[in-house]
C-alpha cells in the first residue's frame, strides 16, 4: 500500500520481531488485507504442487525460497514497503538501511520511459536490403494497424504497437544481407511477451509481400532498452558515518569503486551483479522475469562496446553523495504467475498493486539502494566483516566437520583469517588429536547447557524438576587487555564492562556483578566467550555464560574456586538477569550431570539428587529460532497463577510427581514411561499457554518421525523442545531440519 508521507515504509525494530509479530505490524499499518495477514499467518500463501503442476512439466514439488520486505522507502514521495524474494544473506537488511540513508537526502527520485517491448521480425532471401528497409518504412502505418488489429484490448488500453524501425545486418561467411524489422509494442501492465510474439507471427506474411523475403525468426527481444527506468538520490555526509569513518570518507571510497567500475569490466560485472541483488529480489517476489531483466541490464550495461558500471556516484559541493542509475526494466503487474501464485498476489497488493511502470521505478530505486549498500561496505570493509562468518561456516560444511567441532572450527577459521577448505580440516585433525585436547583446549573454561525433561515452571515454586545436561554449550576465555570488555565473535558483540555504580543492564550488568564479586574490579580484561548453542533458545544459556565466564576468570587469576561457590556465583547472576530463577540451570552448567531438582523456599537449602542412567538416554533438541525470555514466561505464569491459584497448584503438583516417576524411569532405562510422562508433561505446558505453534510443529513431527516422547524444554513462548528419540534420532533431526528448523541430536549417560 502506498500513501503519502505518512511513515509507513518505517517500522522501527521490526528485524527484532519474530515473524508473526512482523506480519501483525504489516497488518496493523494496513499493508496487508485481512485475507493476506491470515494467509501469512497460516503459511497458506504458498503455491501449492497441484498450481505448479499446470504452470511447468514434469513437476515432483515445490521449492521455496524467503520473503521478506524491505522497509524505509521512500520513493517519489511515496512510502513503500517493498517484497523481496532472496536466498542471500545481507541483502534485506543492506537494502533497509540504504533506503533509510536515501530519506534523509528526501528519498529516490525515479523517471521511467513507457513499457515498451520490441519484437523482431527477421527476414532473408531479400532481393535487395535497401530497397525492403526503404518500403517496410513507407508501409509502417499498415503493419502497425495490422498489428494492432490482433489484439484490439491493448490498444483499447492505450497501448498497442506504436512504431517501425528497420535493421540491416550481415551475417555469415558470405556476409549476406539480414532484414530485420523491429516492431515496437506498448504492453502497458503486462509484460507482454505473448502479445507481441503474436503481432510478429500476424504481420510475418505482409512484411513478406512488402520485400519478396522470407520471414524468419518472429519473437520479441529482452533487449528492452526503449522501457528505461532512471533513479537518483542524495545522502547527506552525516547518514553515511560508520565507525572509524568520517561521512566525507565513506563518500570517497564510494566514488572511487564506482570509478573503477566504469573502466574495468571485471570490476563492474561484480558491481551490476550487486544492483541486480535488490532488483532480481522484487521481480522474483512479483511474479516477474527475473531471467530477461538480468540479460537485458548487463547487455545495456555493455551498449557502447564495452562492460561499465550501471551506477554514477559523485560527491556534490553542498557535503551530499549524490548516486543515480539508468537501467531498462519492462516488467508486468497482470497475468503470468501473478494469477496463479498467491505469494506473488500478496507482494502486488504490499506494493499498493502498482502499475507496470510504477514497478519498474520501484525496482530502479531499490536497484541504486542495493548498490549504494555494497559499495558502503566495501568502502568501509563491511563486506569482509558481514561475510567472514557466513562464507567460514559455508567452508566447514563443505569439509564436512561434523556437527560437534563444528563451530569451534568456524571461529578457528575466522581467527587465522585463512578460509579454506584444506586449512578447515587441517583445523579439525588438530582438534581431534590427543595434543590438542590436553594443550589447546584447556585454553578455554566451559559449561554446559541443559534440558528440563519434566517440572519447569513448576520448579520455580518448589516442585521438582527432571533436568539434564546439553554438553559444551558455552566457552569463554581471559586475556589481559588495556580496559574491560567482552567479546562474543558470533554474535558481532564487543562491549565495555562498566562498573556497578554506573547500573548497567542486561549481560554487562551481570558481569558488573559478578566483577565485584570476584573483587576484580580494578583489573582490566577482555573476556571472551564461543557459544555453542542459540542464545534465547531455553537450553541454559545465560547460566552456562555465566559459569564459563568465572571458570574462565578464576582460572586466569587463580582463584581456586570450588564447584560450591561457582554455583553459587552463578545463581547471583542468574537472579541479577532473570529476578527469582529456580537455580535449576546454573546447578546443571556447574555440575554437569542430570539431576532431580527441587528450589529452596524461604530459608531452606535447595535439593538436588544427581541421576546415572544404567543405558544412555537418546535426546533430540529441536529449536524454533524464535527467541525466548525466561523472565518474560516465567512473569506471564506467575499473573495467571495469582489468578487462579488453586488450579496451577494443582498442576505444578501433577509436575512435580512426574518429574520423581520421570526420574526412576530415567535410571532404569525404562524410555516408554519417561516419554510417556514428557508427553503429558507438554500437555500441562501447552494448556498454560506456553506454547506457539512452531513448537508445536516441532513436537508432532517428532513423535511422528518415531520420538517416544516429545515436549517443550525451558520457559516456552518460543525457544526449544526436546524428544526421547531411542533408535530414531538421526530420523527425527533430518524430520526438523527438512522443515526449517534447526536440530540437534545428543545422548546423556
């Protein structure tokens, strides 16, 4: 939907949001009908096999790819949120922030030319070239008419064929002549190719009547250089800052690669290819050719004979970078798949269901984004740092590390900063080798995370819980350094620890806690910590952090802590991050072996029972990849318990009782009852609304895949669940990934 000024191409946050919440904001703006929010929210939208099968041959299924939007556009004075259908990384959020850049100069400017398509009519065996240009001119008006008497609509609508031109080329060995008449069509809204092959097909036999030729070839070119699209923009200095980077460098450095691209070849085929990102990201999601733009731009690209950039950029005299692309763009907003995939009718109708040439423009503006996006990267080194993690972990894959060394492997490989293939496996052979292991890996202090088998929530008001560890779920590391800070790689975090007093918030303050604690205060570190699991997936993170961290710390500056006081140091994290945790999680990363947990009310002592099962117990994690905060869950069911007291009672007591039988049945290997007892148990969860549905996607494909039981783990509102899967666990992890979703598959003994 477009409208004017009234900010609803900015939603700010909206990459924090989860994806039901973004398709709630789209909606609640008024950019998707009631139908397109509820086809969203379901997962409806998508095209289904039996549509496929009468759009192509042959068809076995239906391959999908992401759609997501692109926000702050702001183009012609209109707002747009834009639909983008791609499969790399960087590239939504490179567009969000350029279009973002782009209004504060007042936004892209577009122009663009009526949506022409040319079709071609080659004929030979002339008798001579000249003379048949000359009467193929002189009878234009009775071609175009028969032309446009095959298709009448067209020309009703304003469009229809509009002009002649003639070509003379000489092909072959022999050189002979080649008439070639270029018949050209206004399409309006569609694309157009059909019409226009059928006005080819209709005149053949005039034009040969006219030359005493042979008509040919009759198809219309995806050379569309009479439908231009021009698009500008200015950013003000102060938009293009980057740290490290004044606004005026950052404008040089952009100037500069596009310089380079307009004179080497080599250097503007990657420089369009980045242009055509964003561009080939709105055709796909539209229903378009994506195939015939690409060729038509990179032919216009080499129009004078050689291969430049299709981008200016120049720094103006009043501290603006003023960029600007012309690119032909002939696009459709009827017919095609835009009547048989319902995505592709949703994205029109985000867009405001725009002309053919309002599209086209759209497309030229987030074309000039995508590449201004680039270049900023690259003149900043932003590319290299965005990549480098991606590019690592697609280089591990491809040396197949198995999943257990996996990322340990990858942040290797990021910190040699030589990533290949040979030096990824050079990197796991180290890792693997009985050296490494006593010499290398002490290095680094770690913990564990942890799975709630049966009792959460429950264990936050004195029942007990069924947990057990989820191994090396957090590393951490010290290293002498000129002021205080943490380092997470993964996550691209690098922050100052400040003090107590300054009353930091979130992980910083934690660590302010646990500093004074430790009386470290007035030592000056960098801490730096490999997670090995999802933050926010309810697998103990934040407590295995924190008891890496002070492993880490009391190692570093021999501390010589017992397990007792790490727990306990732990638990005062736990609760400056989370308010009144059950301490179930920081007991687990201390420890590390499964256990029968029960909290300390008032001024008792907690209790807590460690398990050895007499045969491994075979578990699969399966993470949503939505986010989950403990302190959010656990608040949400503390107000419904307050309202109903009596009646969670109850359930917490039902918990408490599965979690001792669920303990016995642990022990003693009896897997059919404990995975009975977690089904029961996600039932209770489920019923105190802790459940969304891609946990309960994962829960059901889990059973059905051969899990014996299957259930939320942790707070729930997103995050993991876990399922007993004996003799079926690589199954049920294929199951959950050819779903989407991430997996991982471990034994407790």
């Amino acid at each position: 939907m477009k409208s004017s000024n009234n900010g609803s191409a900015r939603i700010p946050g909206f990459f924090k949001l989860n994806i039901a919440e973004r398709i709630q904001a789209l909606h609640d703006r008024g950019l998707l009908t009631d139908a397109d929010f509820k086809a969203l929210s379901s997962g409806r939208h998508t095209l289904r096999p039996h549509v496929a099968n009468n759009m192509i041959e042959n068809v076995v299924g239906v391959l999908g790819l992401p759609l997501g939007v692109g926000l702050n556009f702001l183009i012609n004075d209109r707002e747009y949120v834009v639909p983008l259908t791609v499969e790399e990384p960087s590239i939504v959020a490179g567009l969000c922030g350029a279009a973002r850049a782009a209004r504060n100069g007042g936004g892209f400017v577009t122009t663009a030319s009526d949506p022409i398509l040319i079709g071609q009519v080659q004929i030979v065996n002339v008798p001579n070239a000249e003379q048949s240009r000359e009467h193929l001119l002189n009878n234009k008006e009775e071609i175009l008419n028969l032309a446009n008497s095959l298709h009448p609509k067209m020309l009703a609508r304003g469009g229809g064929a509009k002009d002649v031109e003639v070509h003379i080329h000489q092909v072959g060995a022999d050189k002979q002549d080649v008439v070639v008449l270029h018949l050209l069509v206004d399409t309006r809204d569609a694309m157009g190719a059909n019409v226009v092959n059928g006005m080819c097909e209709g005149v053949a036999s005039l034009v040969e009547a006219i030359t005493g030729g042979r008509v040919f070839l009759r198809i219309l070119s995806n050379l569309t250089d009479r439908a231009i699209v021009r698009a500008k923009c200015r950013i003000p200095f102060a938009s293009l800052v980057v740290k490290g980077y004044s606004g005026e460098e950052v404008c040089d450095g952009i100037v500069v690669a596009n310089d380079l691209a307009l004179v080497d070849p080599y250097r503007a085929v990657t420089h369009n290819k980045g242009i055509m990102n964003g561009i080939d990201a709105v055709a796909m999601a539209t229903g378009n050719d994506f195939r015939a733009i690409e060729a038509a731009a990179h032919a216009y690209a080499a129009r004078d004979g050689t291969y430049r950039a299709l981008t200016h950029w120049n720094k103006s005299d009043d501290n603006f970078l003023e960029g600007s692309i012309e690119v032909p763009l002939k696009v459709g907003t009827v017919g095609g798949s835009l009547e048989t995939n319902p995505t592709v009718r949703i994205s029109h109708r985000l867009l405001g269901s725009p002309s053919a040439v309002e599209l086209a423009s759209i497309m030229g503006a987030v074309g000039l984004a995508q590449n201004y996006a680039a270049l900023r990267s690259l003149a900043t080194a932003g590319i290299q740092q965005n990549h480098m993690t991606l590019h690592a972990r697609s280089v591990a894959s491809r040396a197949n590390v198995p999943d257990e060394f996996f990322d340990e492997v990858v942040d290797s490989l990021i910190e040699s900063g030589d990533i290949k293939v040979w030096r990824a496996k050079e990197i796991l052979s180290d890792i693997q080798s009985p050296v490494h292991h006593t010499e290398t890996r002490d290095i680094r202090s770690s913990a564990c995370g942890k799975v709630i088998l049966l009792g959460e929530h429950g264990v936050v008001y004195g029942r007990q819980a069924l947990a057990a560890p989820l191994p090396l779920a957090i590393e951490a590391k010290v290293v002498k350094a000129k002021e205080k800070t943490i380092v997470i790689p993964r996550w691209g975090m690098e922050q100052t620890i400040h003090t107590v007093e300054e009353h930091p918030q979130g992980l910083i303050g934690v660590l302010a806690v646990l500093l004074e604690k430790l009386e470290l205060t007035k030592e000056n570190m960098t801490i730096e910590v490999f997670p090995n699991v999802p933050r926010a997936m309810g697998l103990g993170g934040s407590a295995s952090m924190a008891v890496a961290i002070i492993r880490a710390l009391a190692d570093f500056y021999k501390l010589d802590l017992s397990l007792n006081e790490i727990n306990s140091l732990a638990l005062a994290c736990e609760e400056a991050a989370h308010g009144s945790p059950s301490g179930v999680d920081n007991t687990i990363a201390t420890f590390g072996k499964p256990l029968l947990y029960r909290k300390a009310l008032e001024e008792s002592d907690c209790e807590y029972s460690f398990l050895k099962p007499n045969e491994p117990i075979p578990l699969v994690i399966g993470m949503t990849g939505k986010e989950s905060f403990t302190a959010n869950m656990v608040e949400q069911v503390r107000c419904a318990r307050e309202r109903r007291t009596g009646h969670y009672d109850r359930i917490f007591d039902q918990m408490g009782s599965m979690a001792a039988s669920g303990a016995d049945a642990f022990v003693q290997g009896d897997l059919e009852q404990l995975g009975d007892l977690m089904n029961l148990c996600h039932g209770l969860l489920n019923a105190m609304l802790l459940s969304t549905p891609e946990l309960e996607e994962l829960v059901r494909t889990a059973r059905e895949s051969g899990a014996l039981g299957a259930k939320i783990t942790g707070a729930g509102g997103g995050g993991s669940m876990v399922a007993l899967c004996p003799g079926s666990q690589q199954v049920v992890v294929d199951a959950m990934e050819s779903s989407g979703y991430q997996a991982l598959a471990f034994e407790v003994h």
